[in-house]
C-alpha cells in the first residue's frame, strides 16, 4: 500500500471481488474509491443480480436510464452502475476446472478476496479459505455472510429486509405503540458494507504486523444487530424488551422530528444537555420556557414531552427545514433539516464535501453518483471510474495478470469459460 502524502490510502493494494448484491459490493466500491485495485470476478451463467436478467420482460422491475432496456441492459441498471464504480470486470465459470484453476492464479496476485455468498458455496467448489490460503498465505479473505460462518444458521440466505426483521431491527422501528416498520431503505446493507471496510483495515494491519494473511469472519445480522446495543444490554439487565416508540429517544428530551413550511418538510432536533436545552428556548425565542416547571429538567421534559412538541412545531412551522436548522444549531442545538432525496443532490453541505460526482457511463449515459461517506486530510479518493460492462476487462486482466496471450483467451471464450455476455441457459 502507497504510505506517500496525496496520493490513495489503499494505492497498490489488489482485490479480488466475488461480492454480489449490495454489502460487499459497498465495500469493494469504498475500497475502489481508496484507490485500490478492484477486479470484480463474475459467471456468464450467474452475474450478479445487481445487473438484472440478460433478456428481462416487459414487467421486470429493474430500474433502467429513461425506463429502456437498451441492447445490453445488464450493463446499465442503476444498482449496478452505482455499486461497481472504480471496479475491473471479468467473468470466469468456477464450476469448470480450467475456471478454478485460473482463479487460483488471481488468488495468488491479490492481496484480498472478497465473497458474500451462502456460507457453504466456496467450499463446495473446492475454493474455501483453505484452498485459497494455500495458494496464497498472505491473502486476507473477507467472507460477507448472513449468519457467519459457524452454527446451525450459517448456510442461511438473506437480504438487507431479512436481516432488519432477524437482527431485531424491525422491532424497534415504528410509531409508538404502532407495530414494527421496516426502515424501507435496506439499512443494514450500507452499513455492513462501511463495517466490512473496516474490518478489512484491521486485518491489513494484522498482515503488516505479522506477514499473514487471515479469514474475517463477518456476519452481516450480528453487525446489525450490534446497532441495537443499547436495546440488547437493556433486555440482558432488565428482562425489558424494547419496543417502537417513533423518534422518542429513552432519556432526552425534546427529541424527535417537527414539521416546517413547505410540503412533507421536518428538522430534527436533540436534545442532551442543559446548555442545549437552554440554547433551544432562545433560538425559538422562549426564554421562560428554561423556568416552566414541566421543563425544569430532563425527567420533566421527558414526561411532558407531547406539550413540549407542541411548542417546539409551532416555531419550526412557521419557518423552512433549512432556516430552522440554522438557527437552532447557532445557538448550540444539535439539529438537522431531514432532506428528501432529491434535496441530497444539491445539499451544500454534502457539495461541499465532495460527496457526488458526475459520472458519463457509456451503457447508461449521465447520471450523479454517491462517492466516499468519509474523507481524509492527506489521502485524495480515487478519481471516479464508471462501471464495467460484464467482462469487459477478460483480456487485459488474464493478460496482463497472469500472462495468457489472446488466442489462449479467445480459446476460452470458445469454451465458455469467460466472455461477455451473459449464458443464462448454462
């Protein structure tokens, strides 16, 4: 890894990316955007789902530039052109053994590969961390499962929206009183994408102490679940059992979401301190609210929360989310206007981070794109790349990684062992 100032974090390092779906195509896309090399390993006759069928129907719900298929739609659909940024394509059947043999030889050019299968799938096809290992030893394997690799679950499937209900998520998201809501954005997914990265830096320290490589067991519900620390240490001491109770939060008060001008418009606002309690009472000009003895501290506030709502949405009603959101953070306020999806795209503050960019993707034209969820003082992100289409990089990866010449890959594309375009019927 390049350690040179202004220059990627992860320049050098090499991953091979057998990730599908969304928590480890996240992380493999953060790791692109460290500035590693990213190939993504897929099979003709099983792409990832991220790129849609190879021939969809006229109901298939896949999300397409201006709703059109295009000739080659598994090369534009928005999931994918999102999630593959700065990644080499190639395709390889790991089923054939000229396939798997080809694949231990990217094994052993990499410095990471990353899976998030079914626990058992790398291991029925001969490819499990012990294959892998040996033929590398300082690989760092990151395997993404659901479960984790042990125990009487570890074979189980699952999406983000499982994972909410499994995890316990799902219990604690809702009105109160209400019954238990998904959060309608696959939540765990982004993040056991963010967690699995870092993990994988862990582990690289580990390798650079030491000289070896290592498994990372990571089981995408106990990471989400983890979210839930607070709900979990509280079952384990009390016997309590945590339930909805909207935007409420168990000890602060005021803290919740109020309505602004405008349609379907909020500012949060939390409340932890008696300095920020304060600050609230003048930003929305009330200071004798400070000396009302429903709100004299955060017990009574807490119990009288619904009047306190009541007077805090008659402010934040009269004014725009933005404008409310300023005003209540200049006097120290913990607060934040709740954007629409839409707004994202020109927040300023989002701006001025450098958080989207502009991509011109040749399948699926132009469009805006999520980069990095963090930056660093001496490490630039990686100048956006957009995605590949499927194998698009077969010649110059097993050329140039493992020094096939082109008639030995077009012989294997005359086997189906790679191409590039997708063999649905195999």
């Amino acid at each position: 890894m390049a350690t040179t100032q202004n220059r990627p974090a992860l320049e050098g390092l090499r991953i091979l990316d057998l990730s599908q779906v969304a928590a480890g195509p996240y992380a493999t896309m953060f790791l692109g955007f460290m500035g590693a090399e990213v190939i993504k390993l897929e099979s003709r006759s099983r792409m990832d789902i991220n790129r849609g069928r190879a021939k969809p129907g006229p109901g298939d719900p896949r999300v397409y530039p201006d709703g059109e298929q295009g000739e080659r739609p598994y090369n534009r659909t928005a999931h994918h052109v999102h999630r593959n940024i700065n990644k080499l394509s190639v395709t390889l059947d790991l089923t054939a053994d000229r396939g798997k043999e080809l694949f231990l030889d990217l094994v052993r050019v990499c410095d990471v590969l990353v899976e998030n299968y079914r626990g058992s799938v790398m291991d029925r096809l001969g490819l499990g961390y012990d294959a892998v290992s040996q033929a590398n030893p300082q690989l760092i394997y990151l395997k993404i499962s659901s479960q984790g690799a042990t125990g009487p679950e570890a074979n189980y499937g699952s999406l983000g929206s499982t994972l909410e209900q499994t995890a316990g998520l799902a219990s604690i998201t809702g009105y109160e009183g209400g019954p238990p809501l998904m959060t309608n954005e696959v939540y765990p997914d982004p993040v056991v994408g963010i967690l699995s990265f870092g993990a994988l830096m862990a582990a690289l320290r580990r390798r650079r102490q030491t000289g070896l490589g290592c498994l990372v067991d990571l089981s995408q519900r106990e990471v989400t679940s983890m979210l839930l620390g607070e709900s979990v240490l509280d079952f384990s001491v009390t016997g309590r059992v945590a339930g909805t109770m909207g935007n409420k939060h168990r000890d602060m008060a005021p803290h919740g979401v109020y309505p602004c001008t405008g349609d379907d418009m909020w500012v949060a606002v939390s409340v932890g301190s008696e300095d920020e309690w304060l600050g609230l009472c003048r930003a929305i000009g009330q200071p004798d609210l400070a000396r009302d003895p429903r709100f004299q501290d955060r017990t009574n506030r807490h119990e009288n929360h619904e009047a306190l709502n009541e007077i805090i949405s008659g402010w934040t009603g009269e004014r725009d989310h933005y404008q409310a959101m300023h005003l209540l953070q200049a006097d120290g306020v913990p607060a934040g206007a709740v954007l629409k999806g839409s707004e994202t795209i020109n927040d300023p503050h989002l701006e001025a981070r450098g958080f989207w960019d502009v991509v011109d993707n040749p399948e699926a034209g132009r469009y805006m794109q999520t980069t990095l969820p963090w930056m660093l003082s001496k490490s630039p992100r990686q100048t956006t790349v957009t995605a590949a289409g499927l194998g698009e990089h077969n010649y110059q990866v097993f050329n140039g990684l493992l020094g096939l010449s082109a008639s030995e890959i077009d012989t294997l594309v005359e086997q189906g062992i790679t191409g590039d375009v997708p063999n649905p019927e195999a």
